[in-house]
C-alpha cells in the first residue's frame, strides 16, 4: 500500500520551492518569439519546480540517486525539460515525432541545438522505437492531449516502462477549464481534446496503470502574462487550486501513476 498523504506532501512541497531562474536556459531560448515564456519568470518558474519535482519523486519511489534513474521525455518539443533534467544528472532520453509544427524537427530549436541535446525521431503515430521496459520513468510534458490515439500511446508508454515504473503527465488541459473554454471561444483548438478527471482513470485502467496522485493546478494563465512577485503569486495560485472550488475551473489536471 502506498501512502497517499506521503506522496501528496512530497508534490506540495516541491512545488511550493522557490528556485532560482535558470539563466543557461534562458540564454539558450535566446529572443524567439516561439521561447518567450521561458522568459517569463511565471512560466519559467513552473518548469523548474516541476522538474525538481519529477527528480525528487522519481529517487523517492525508488529509492536510489537520480544518476540511476533512466527517464524519457516523450515529445520533447523544444527540449527545455531534457536540458533541465540533464542538468540534474539524470539519464535522459528525448524524443518527438518527425515532422510537426510543435515537435523538435518542426520548429526552431536553439536549446536542443546549442546544447546538444540528442533526439530520437517517432515515425509512427504512436509505436516507440525502444525495448520493453527501457526506462523508469516517462514524462508528458503537454504531449499526451496531441496524439492521435492517446489509449495507444499509453499502452505503449507502458510497455517501455519496467515493472513500477512511473508515468508523469503533466499540462493536461481540463474539461471544465475557463481558460480552454474561453480559447475555443475565441476560434482557437490547440487543446481541441480536452480531459476530465474520470477520463484519466479510464485510460489508465485501461493500460494497466495505477494512479498514484491526481491533483488541479493553474487557476490563471502564465505563458504570456509577467507577474511581480511570480513566487507569491504562484504559491497563492497553488493555495487556491488545493483548497478552494476555483480548482474545478484550473487549465490543467496532472498525475503520477505507475505500471502495475
């Protein structure tokens, strides 16, 4: 039996960290436009308590040095996560699709590029080119809400997985979010699948996952808007998002869950 409050006061307090920006990565993105969020000390911030996060509970679950812990970043994008994780020394693997407009080979990439970050290129809509049980952990950072067939693409994440290897998702745009109703309002579907809480179940039942946490964040947008004091705003977002019925229109669901 896991212990559930464990693992909820692990999230709460690595999310409420207050870390220093990383300029390495703000001076990689450069002055794109495509990059500006990781300008923005609001949206910059989420990725670096997120990555602690993913760090800290992967050593937690199981129990060794994150030098160990081998981690895909499924849909690396524009390989700031693959930066930041290898920066803490994990064994990251990066990949995207071959040829869209968000994937690593269809946009400009100054990270990837000036880092040298490697990346492995998906020819198939959802079959990954890796051995059963190649890695510990897989992350979705924004991802599993693009793929075609994400019951597919889960069922494939499991069997990369090993036994009790963990999936991390985050980003996943929520079915009762006012900030997604509102972009659809306005004409605009980048998230045109949206995703309520009983539909993650589903799907992971499905793939033989067991969830292990499943928790609201993000009351307001971030990506373009610059906040003073970005640490107190996100600790009062977080705060409302936990304890309040504001969570149940927050952007984004996210969830840790493992192959069981």
């Amino acid at each position: 039996m896991h212990n559930s409050e464990r693992l909820v006061a692990l999230r709460r307090t690595h999310f409420q960290k207050r870390l220093p920006l990383n300029q390495q990565v703000i001076n990689l993105a450069g002055h794109i436009d495509t990059h500006a969020f990781l300008r923005n000390p609001a949206s910059h911030n989420i990725f670096l308590y997120l990555t602690e996060y993913v760090k800290v509970f992967s050593e937690y679950w199981f129990k060794t040095s994150s030098n160990t812990i081998r981690i895909l970043d499924w849909g690396c994008g524009k390989g700031h996560i693959s930066f930041l994780m290898r920066e803490m020394g994990v064994q990251i693997t990066s990949c995207d699709v071959h040829a869209t407009d968000d994937s690593a080979f269809g946009q400009i990439t100054p990270i990837i590029d000036k880092a040298s970050l490697t990346v492995v290129p998906l020819e198939h809509p959802y079959l990954l080119p890796f051995s059963d049980a190649s890695f510990d952990v897989v992350l979705s950072f924004g991802v599993l809400e693009h793929v075609p067939n994400d019951l597919a693409s889960l069922g494939e994440i499991h069997r990369v997985l090993r036994p009790s290897g963990l999936f991390l998702c985050f980003f996943l745009p929520y079915y009762f979010s006012w900030t997604q109703r509102l972009a659809h309002l306005r004409g605009d579907f980048y998230h045109d699948r949206l995703y309520s809480k009983k539909m993650v179940k589903d799907l992971l039942k499905q793939t033989n996952f067991e969830l292990l946490d499943l928790w609201h964040r993000q009351l307001l947008p971030k990506n373009r808007i610059s906040y003073a004091n970005y640490h107190v705003f996100e600790s009062v977002d977080q705060w409302l998002t936990e304890n309040t019925p504001f969570k149940y229109t927050g952007t984004n669901i996210e969830f840790v869950a493992f192959k069981s």
